[in-house]
C-alpha cells in the first residue's frame, strides 16, 4: 500500500474534503481553532456531508486551540469531508492518503 502524507489547514467557515476526494484517507490529528465562540467540526467518511457518515467529531473552545490526536489514524475509506462551523478561526488535518 502507497502512503501520501499530507497536512490541510482551513481557514475560516468552509466545508472541504481532505486530500484527493473519495481517497481512503487515514487522520492522524485534527487541532481546531475558535474564535469567540466555540466551534464543532464534524468529519464524513465519504465525498459530502450526510449524517449516517459521521466518523468524527471535535468540539473546540471558545478563543482556544484543541489538539485531538487518533493514535495509530483513525481511516475514512470512501474518503474524508470535513465540516466547520461560523466559529472555526483555524483548521489543521495532518492525514495520509492511500493511492
């Protein structure tokens, strides 16, 4: 199995897939920065957001940064899309890709 190692950082409000969409995609840490207001990110397996697909969930504090880290990756395998919120300041996803 060929691994692409990748970092995606977000900035702002905006739903985005990590890495090439529709790759199994394994997370290995997700770190969430709010701004006043506490943020949740959400994370699909797959290419859009549909509730039964909800992997992943990271709940962030207000004016704070939250580090989650999966030990050993936690796997999307159709994919991953990833959710933010109006109070997402800052998004960093260090993943790898299967290709």
């Amino acid at each position: 199995m060929n691994l692409l190692p990748g970092t995606q950082q977000i900035v702002g409000d905006g739903d985005i897939a990590i890495g090439t969409s529709g790759k199994p995609i394994r997370v290995f840490s997700v770190e969430a920065i709010s701004g006043a207001t506490a943020t949740t990110l959400l994370l699909f397996n797959g290419t859009a957001i549909v509730t039964g697909n909800r992997y992943a969930q990271v709940d962030g504090l207000a004016s704070k940064s939250v580090l989650v880290n999966y030990a050993g990756g936690k796997r999307f395998p159709n994919g991953c899309f990833l959710q933010t919120d109006a109070n997402s300041d800052y998004v960093t996803v260090v993943y790898t890709e299967e290709f």
